[in-house]
C-alpha cells in the first residue's frame, strides 16, 4: 500500500510539474518558469531519496530540451541527473559491488591519455559520460524495491505521449515553439515532440512500445490490458507523427516477434485467439482511421521514393558510414585507441550508427572495455537471473525497441545511452522473473494436489 501511494505521489508530482513547466514557457515568463524548476529539482531529489528516481527520470526524458531557461543552454534534467546521481552513491553505495569502477577506470585513463596526445580539451560531455558510467550502477540498489517493469513502462509511456501531443497543439506559441522543430520536406510534415529530432524522438518510442507489448503478453487482468492497449495506440499515433523510417521498421519488426511469442505462449487458447483479435482490430483501425490516414500515406511516401536504392532508404547512411570506416581502417592508431571522447566529426557529420560512433570515439580496445562495464553492470543489476530459450522472443522485442534504433543515431553523447540501457535490463529482469512466477505456479503440491 505504502508503495502504490508512493507511486500515485510521483506521478502526479511528475504530471503538475510537466503542465507547469508548460504554462510558464508558453507565458515566456522567467518568474513562473524557475520555481517550476526548482519544483522538478526538488521532485527528483526526493524521487532518488525514496528509490523512485529512474521512473521520474524517464518521465521526464521526452520533456529535458523543454526544461531550461533558454533555448541553446544546458538542460536543468541533465543537472538534476548529475545530483541525483551522486545522492545515490552516498546512499545505498556501500550495499552495491563496484566492480564495474575497474573497467570505468581505464577507460577513462585511456581517453585522458588520447586526449593529451591530439589536444584536445575536456568538455561537460566528457564529464557527464564518465559521471555515469561510475555511478549508474549505483542505482541498481533501487531496482525491483519500490517499482517494477510495468510502473518504469508507464512512467516512460505516459511521459512521451503527452509531450508529443501538447508539443503538437502548442506549436502555435512563439514562446514554447522555439522549442519545438517542425521538419518539412516536399507534402511531409515531420513533428518530434520537444527532441527537435525526429529519429531520436522515435526512439523513446520503439522502447516505449516494446516494454508495452512485453506487458500485454504477461498481464492477466482485463483491465491493466486494456489500458495497456490504450497506451499503444497513443504511442503509435506519437510514433507515427515522426514520419520516421526506423520507427516504421523497428515496429514492424517488433510485431512480427511479438506476433510468433503469442503463437507458441503458454495460455490458453481462447485467450491467445482474444489477444491476437484485439491486436488485428488496432492494425485495421490504424490502416483505416482517419487520424492515421493521412499520417500513413506521408510514411508510405518516404519509402516508396527512396526506391531499391540502399543510400536513399538509410537517407545517405550507407555513405557516412563508409566514410567512418575508411578513417578507422586508415588510421590503425585510431582504430585501437579512438579519439577519447571529443565531438570531432568526419567531414562535418555524425556517424549515425553507435557501433561505429564507440569505436570511433574509443577504440576497439575502448569497445572492449565498455563491454566489460556493461557486464559488470548486467551482473548487478541481474543477480543470478539467467536468460533462456523461453525468453527469446521478449527479450528480441525489448532490445529490437530499444537498442535496434541506435544502429542509425549517435546515441553516446545523450542521456538515453544508459537510461534505456537501464530499462532494457529492469526489462529482462522483469521476463526472468515473470517466467519463474508461472513455472512456480504450475507445480502442484505432491500431498494435497493444490496449486501453491
């Protein structure tokens, strides 16, 4: 009880603060824009005192190029990132292994080093990268304690639909809409929230999406399905605004496994048919409805003229990549060592792909020790959890949501690098123990019969 109260508190803490934050930008005015600040500051600070931080931040991640003075300077989120961060070291630290301090260390040794040899300063990004590769795991401490999976989904979910929907309608402000990018090219209209980016917009919501359809395969009770649906739309309609490419093809993707783990579940039947019916009827209703129409016919367009063409459809990827790659295999040094963590670009532009982007930045021997940190951090916050067959598909849909859009986005220079790693791991932990749970209640008691 003292949980769900605690729960209900921070998500209507979360929704006052956001609707503030709305009314002071659309005024412009500073002297109602920062108490609201200060209000979200004092929010997440007692979010992290009461081991709620994770889904208060990820409330929030759709919202932090909004929560800020002026467009151009650092994000308030960001800050309050840093603190909480800290505020959880000091308090549950000391029950935490730090192994993953080890591969942390080195890493930053190495790049310090690259740094000194080409010159280059130490930026915030710098700063806040190592920030959270010593101190995430820290965070573990609050994992499964007074939230779970399905409250970390909502959170996110409820966070990202209403920042798509009132970026949206309140484009017509002056004041708010210098936060707001609309992107047109030829009849498409590209909206993306308050990420300015379309493609990084889009992959808030292929998470979101895949946390929602991995709750709607366990979830028993009608109504917590039902809501649950009733949020997928709402994200799909989100999603659709992008008019993104990856979008399209993460969901599609996901559906298709999503679609084979319901086909070979453990359920009844009925239940199977009942599910897989509602699942059509939200397909047709997306095809047909009025609302999507329009929105489905620009996502059709985009794909349609890109052709058969490799470049036109990764929207000249295929050729930045090359271009990454040609630096790398020229440069043995920089292949093994990278550039320590500087936003240097080649010829002017991102790589658009994280694989490529951490070598580049780290090297393979940099790589090989993010692995390691991440292992360690896996092994933290998994216990003694352990995947297997049974889990495949989830496990496909979760990482398929979540990481799959990284493969076309820089995604080391921001926040979602390892917040979303941390729900793809709240994620898998929540398949592990789900799974158990049903194993558990399917063994009968030897003596009286009974299901314990």
């Amino acid at each position: 009880m003292i949980s769900l109260r605690k729960k209900s508190f921070f998500m209507t803490g979360s929704l006052l603060v956001a609707v503030w934050l709305l009314v002071a930008q659309v005024i412009g005015n500073t002297i109602l824009l920062v108490p609201c600040l200060v209000c979200f500051m004092a929010l997440v600070v007692w979010a992290s005192v009461n081991k709620m931080l994770i889904p208060v931040l990820m409330f929030f991640l759709p919202w932090a190029p909004l929560i800020k003075i002026t467009p151009g300077t650092m994000s308030v989120y960001t800050v309050a990132l840093l603190l909480t961060l800290m505020i959880c070291v000091v308090l549950w630290g000391r029950n935490i292994n730090a192994i993953h301090v080890v591969p942390a260390l080195l890493l930053m040794a190495t790049a310090l080093i690259v740094k000194l040899v080409y010159g280059y300063s130490i930026s915030n990004d710098f700063i806040v990268f190592f920030v959270f590769l010593f101190t995430l795991p820290f965070l573990s401490g609050e994992n499964g304690k007074k939230y779970g999976f399905y409250d970390l989904t909502v959170f996110f979910s409820v966070g990202i639909v209403l920042a798509a929907l009132s970026a949206q309608q309140l484009n017509m402000f002056p004041t708010i809409s210098r936060f707001i990018e609309v992107l047109t090219l030829r009849d498409e209209i590209r909206l993306s929230g308050y990420y300015g980016d379309p493609n990084f917009y889009s992959a808030h919501i292929t998470a979101a999406i895949a946390g929602i359809m991995i709750l709607v395969l366990k979830e028993k009770h009608f109504k917590k399905r039902l809501f649950l649906l009733s949020i997928l739309v709402l994200l799909t309609y989100s999603g659709f605004i992008s008019v993104s490419k990856s979008f399209a093809i993460v969901t599609v993707c996901m559906l298709l496994f999503w679609i084979m783990e319901l086909l070979f579940q453990k359920e009844k039947f009925s239940a199977k048919v009942m599910l897989f019916l509602t699942v059509i009827i939200g397909v047709l209703f997306i095809l047909f409805s009025t609302v999507f129409s329009d929105l489905l016919d620009m996502m059709l367009n985009r794909f349609f003229a890109s052709g058969t063409n490799m470049s036109s459809l990764t929207t000249g990827r295929i050729e930045i990549w090359k271009s990454y790659l040609d630096k790398l295999s020229d440069n043995p040094l920089l292949l093994l060592f990278g550039i320590g963590y500087t936003n240097d670009l080649v010829n002017g532009r991102a790589a658009h792909n994280s694989l490529i982007q951490c070598v580049y930045q780290l090297g393979l021997s940099g790589t090989v020790m993010i692995l390691a940190w991440f292992m360690c951090f896996s092994s933290t916050m998994l216990g003694q959890k352990k995947l297997n067959f049974s889990h495949l598909m989830q496990t496909a849909i979760l990482i398929v949501g979540s990481i799959g859009p990284w493969f076309a986005l820089d995604m080391m220079f921001f926040d979602e690098f390892f917040l979303v790693t941390f729900f793809v791991l709240v994620g898998i932990r929540y398949i592990t123990d789900s799974e158990d749970c049903t194993s558990r209640d399917n063994i009968k008691n030897p003596i009286d019969g009974k299901f314990y």
